[in-house]
C-alpha cells in the first residue's frame, strides 16, 4: 500500500470516534485476521469499521501473541488495511504495549506514525502490561497515562486529532480485582485522553452480567467490552447495557479454525 493521505485518514477518525456515541447502539467489532476474513467481515451489512487481534494475528502465522513482532504485525495489518481502504472503512489496529519497553516514547512515537502513515489506522488498543512478559508484569500506572498521552499527542501531529485510544487495562486479568483495572482506567479516560478501556477479563472467569455492567456504570459506558462468541452476554444485550464498543477478538479466527478442522476431519473419514 502507498501512503494513505492524512486528510483521508483524519476524516476516518472522526467518523470511527462518532460510532462509539451512539446510545444503545455499540460499534461491533468482528476482528480480522487476514484479507479473506477483512473481507468478509467488510462485506457485512453490519460492519462500520476494521479492527484486528494480535493474538489472532500471531496464530494465523504459527506463532505466540508473545511472540508476535513489530513487523510481523505490520505485515499481517497491510492486507486487512487495503480491504478497510477498499471498503471506504475505518481501522483501528492491535499493537499490544506498541512494541516499546519502559521510558521509550520515542519508540512509541515512532509505531503510532508507521500505523498512521503506513496502514491509514484511525485507532489502536494499547495494553498496560508488558508485551512478552511471563511474569505478569504492569506498566507503571502514571507510565501508562504518558503513553496514551503520547499516542495522542503523536496523532495530532500528524493531523489526525481524532484518533481513538482503546485502552486495555489488565490488572483483573493479572491476578488484581475488578476495582483496580476499573480505577486504572478511569485514570486513562479522564488523564490520558482514552476514548474507551477495554478491563480484560480472565479467561477462567465467566463474565457475569452484574461486573459487566458495574464496568459500565463506572466508566460512564466508555468500554469496549469483549463479547464471547456462545457466552452468556450478547452483543445486543450489551448494547442495552450500555456498551460504547463490542469486541470478540480472537474468536472469529478460532472459529475458522475449527471449520477447517471439521472440514478436513471430514475428508479423512473423521
């Protein structure tokens, strides 16, 4: 792809940013991982936007999200960003902590104009906890507010002032409690600048109706909420909720894997 004009991409922002204010009306997002699936997720009378998984990403190549490079990444965005531009669609992109370790701004900087400049992305989720780590490990909480604050910041720079910051905030996930990543990202919203916190929820934990919607209530229903596939909670159910955002992830991905195996299962006699 050939650099996406700034003033195309800044109109694409305020566009993304205006579908997470729609009251009872969430933005949905079926997360792709490759042309084919950008595609059809695309084609979809329902599909207002692009959005990727870096987990998804790093499976569709045969590695780990922890695994999963700066260039892998960018490499694997570049189809799903020509299917968004094709589309007339916006994207927002998974760079996990933005691939820049503690204190490196620049760096980050430097990721933020590469999904900008190179791929035309309006938004990106951001984690507040190392990429790779194996111990769990945090991004300082003041930290994490600069960063976002630098994402936004670099954004603006480049024209762009409406770029949307997802911000996910793991505590609950790393072993602390709702509370906490819920006071973290009140902290992202209000200091940061963040349009939505995505609280990532255990995975051995069912999310119960009552904590989704304390999340809600707390956040001012700025949150992206990730919906399981088969789970208890909807996406129109959330929406109800009060929902600003609606998300599965991986999921698409992992479903389209288990097809295939049927699939092939069903060409071995399985």
């Amino acid at each position: 792809m050939s650099a996406i004009p700034a003033a195309v991409t800044a109109s694409k922002a305020t566009l993304f940013k205006s579908l997470h204010h729609n009251p009872n009306q969430p933005l949905l997002l079926a997360n792709a991982y490759d042309a084919i699936s950008a595609r059809i997720i695309a084609s979809l009378p329902g599909c207002k936007a692009l959005a990727t998984a870096s987990y998804a990403l790093a499976l569709s190549i045969g590695k780990t999200d922890e695994t999963l490079t700066l260039d892998d990444n960018l490499l694997l965005c570049r189809p799903i960003a020509a299917v968004a531009h094709e589309f007339n669609v916006p994207l927002t992109v998974d760079i996990q902590d933005g691939y820049a370790g503690p204190g490196d701004l620049a760096k980050l900087r430097s990721v933020i104009q590469k999904v900008i400049l190179e791929l035309g992305a309006v938004g990106v989720n951001l984690e507040d906890s190392w990429h790779g780590s194996t111990t769990g490990e945090m991004v300082n909480e003041d930290e994490a507010i600069e960063r976002i604050k630098a994402v936004m910041q670099t954004a603006k720079d480049l024209g762009v002032d409406d770029f949307v910051v997802n911000a996910r905030s793991d505590t609950f996930f790393m072993g602390g409690t709702l509370e906490e990543s819920i006071r973290r990202g009140k902290r992202y919203l209000e200091e940061g600048g963040a349009e939505t916190v995505f609280i990532f929820w255990p995975r051995s934990k069912e999310m119960q109706k009552q904590d989704v919607q304390k999340v809600i209530d707390e956040l001012g229903g700025r949150v992206n909420v990730g919906c399981r596939l088969g789970g208890n909670l909807t996406s129109r159910e959330l929406g109800s909720m009060g929902a600003a955002r609606v998300s599965v992830g991986p999921q698409v991905f992992l479903a389209a894997a288990e097809a295939i195996k049927k699939s092939a299962g069903a060409v071995f006699g399985g």
